[in-house]
C-alpha cells in the first residue's frame, strides 16, 4: 500500500483507540463504584487486560507464525515506554501539584512492586535453556504469572486495610468504592455498562493491531532498525489505550485509577508469555535478544522512579512536570540511546 494510506489507517485508527479509551475509563470507573472494586483493584486487573489488547493480539499473532522474537520484544519493549505514559498525564494534571503527590496512596506503590517482581522474574527466565519446559511451557513464565496472581490477592487485601495510618495532605486519589457511579452511565443499567466495557476492549484490540501492523511498514520503509521500531514506534502505537484511558482518569480526577492502569498494564505484559509458550509450543523467553532484556531492565528502572516520587510526593511541579517525571523523561532518551548502541 502507499505510504499515505498507511499514515491514514494509522492515524485514524489512533482516534478509534482514543475514543475507545475514553469509554473504557468511564466504564471502569462505573464497574469500579457499582461492584465495590475500588480504582486500585479496577485498574489494575479491569482496565490493565483491556488496554492491553493489541499486545494479547500481536503476541498470539506472532506465537501462532512461530516468530516468538517478536512476541518477547513486544511484551517488554512495552513496559517503559507505557510508564513514561506517567508523565504526559502529569502534564495534563491541573495545577501545580505534580500527579505524583495527588496520588497519596500507599496502594499504587504496592502495585509497582509487583511490576518490578514480574518483570524481573521474565528477565531471570531469559537465562534458562529453551529445553527446560513442562509442555512447551518454561517454568519461569509460570512463576511470572504467579507473582502476577499473588500481587493482585495482595491488592484485594490491602484495599479492605493497611496496617499503616498515613497523612498525605493535598491528595485526591479518586473515589471511594462507597460512592456512586460514574456520572456518564448514571442511568445504564451494571449489564449495559459491561457491555460497552466488552465493546470498548473489542475496538481497542482491532484498531491497535490496525496500528501496528501500519505502524511497521511505515517504520520499515523509513530505515528504522527492528529493536529500535519496537521500544519506539511500536511501543508508543500499543501504548495510546493507556494514554487516553489515563487522561480520561485525570479529568474525572481519579487519579490512583489513572496510575493503576499503568501499572497494572504492565504487570500484565510478562504474564502474556504464558499464552505465547502454549500458542508456540516452547519458551519464548530464552530466545529474548540483549535489546529485549535492555529495555525491559529500562522499564523496571523507571518504575523505581516513580515509587520514589510516590513516597516523597514532590509539592510543586518544574513547569509542565513534577521532579520525578523530568527525571522518567531523561532516563527513557537516554534508555533510547542506549539501546541503539546495544542493537548494533
């Protein structure tokens, strides 16, 4: 096709995504209120799997064609480009307060660390031989999605209570569970809101594969190298569900929603190679290339980032963004320059 189709279905599947993420958070944020999950557990588990769908889309595509190469460097080129996605809300966060301090939950930084322990379990499971698998399935990836369902039972048990009494002066983390739904489907009945949620999931998967199979030629015939492409191009094309989705949270002002789904997303991301080592009948993982481990060692660094910003809560912004998004930014350029080095 001509390179100006493609930058056609590629641009205007974004605007699908972004409308479709606007009413997933509306309809996570209902979800949320009406079955009692709170923003936390809403969007670590609800939101996180729906604006995923185009990474569960190329994963299975590329698992089912045997190149599960690109399967590794989708789920984990992904995570720091998806947490850099913190800092665009940040600057779309109203006042002089960074979003970083508006958050005063101790719950958020509960759900980073379990981005860092999945994603450091997938990088340990690179390291094992492909011929140690139980049915084409490596025994790291099963440990993954264990982590995985421990964090989330942590959550569920952190939201009735945690054994801390903290102050966060100036916090507006979101709603709590107790209040009413979100306004936009105030009339609809809970059934009708999944529905639209199922919907809103169904688009965001079709328009993001849309956008990454456009995406790809387009980065191709500009010369752009394949490990660069997917931390990149890639990386940021999949990650328009979290930033609309995000922003969307930010405007309703519940802002613990808006870093749940970031982080829920991307502890969602490794447990994914589950499906890839079943759907290729091997480990994905030990075929992982020194960029793939690179960029997912980038994206654990940055989470670290913000669980310091979370904890120090940083009072004012330095003009568009608080102290702990400037140093995201400058950490992902120099990520980004350091993974062409690593690539050559």
């Amino acid at each position: 096709m001509p390179s100006l189709a493609l930058a056609a279905i590629f641009l205007g599947s974004a605007g699908i995504v972004w409308v479709a993420g606007v009413r997933l958070s509306d309809a996570t944020n209902a979800l949320d209120a009406r079955l009692g999950l709170g923003s936390a557990l809403g969007g670590l588990v609800l939101l996180a799997f729906a604006t995923n769908m185009p990474e569960v889309a190329i994963t299975v595509s590329a698992a089912a064609s045997g190149n599960t190469g690109l399967a590794v460097g989708n789920l984990l080129g992904g995570i720091a480009v998806q947490t850099v996605v913190l800092a665009i809300l940040d600057a779309r966060s109203q006042g002089s307060r960074p979003l970083t301090h508006r958050v005063g939950s101790l719950t958020v930084v509960l759900e980073a660390s379990i981005v860092v322990a999945t994603v450091t379990a997938a990088i340990m499971t690179t390291q094992l031989p492909s011929s140690v698998n139980v049915a084409g399935l490596s025994p790291g990836t099963v440990l993954v999605a264990l982590l995985w369902a421990g964090g989330v039972w942590v959550i569920a048990r952190a939201r009735s209570g945690l054994p801390w009494q903290v102050a966060a002066p100036g916090a507006s983390p979101g709603r709590s569970p107790a209040e009413p739904p979100a306004a936009p489907f105030a009339g609809r009945s809970t059934a009708i809101v999944a529905a639209i949620f199922g919907l809103g999931a169904a688009v965001t998967l079709v328009a993001g594969v849309a956008i990454e199979r456009s995406g790809e030629v387009l980065a191709g015939r500009m010369g752009l190298s394949g490990p660069v492409f997917g931390a990149t191009i890639l990386a940021a094309s999949t990650a328009l569900p979290e930033v609309s989705t995000g922003l969307a949270s930010v405007k309703l002002g519940d802002h613990e929603l808006a870093f749940s789904d970031i982080f829920g997303g991307n502890a969602v991301l490794p447990v994914l190679f589950v499906a890839a080592d079943l759907i290729a009948g091997r480990p994905a993982l030990p075929g992982a290339q020194a960029t793939d481990i690179w960029v997912a060692g980038l994206g654990v660094v940055l989470t670290v980032v913000y669980v310091a910003g979370l904890l120090l809560r940083p009072a004012r912004k330095l003009g568009p963004l608080g102290p702990d998004s400037w140093v995201a930014v400058v950490l992902y350029v120099l990520g980004i320059g350091g993974l062409t080095i690593v690539g050559t």
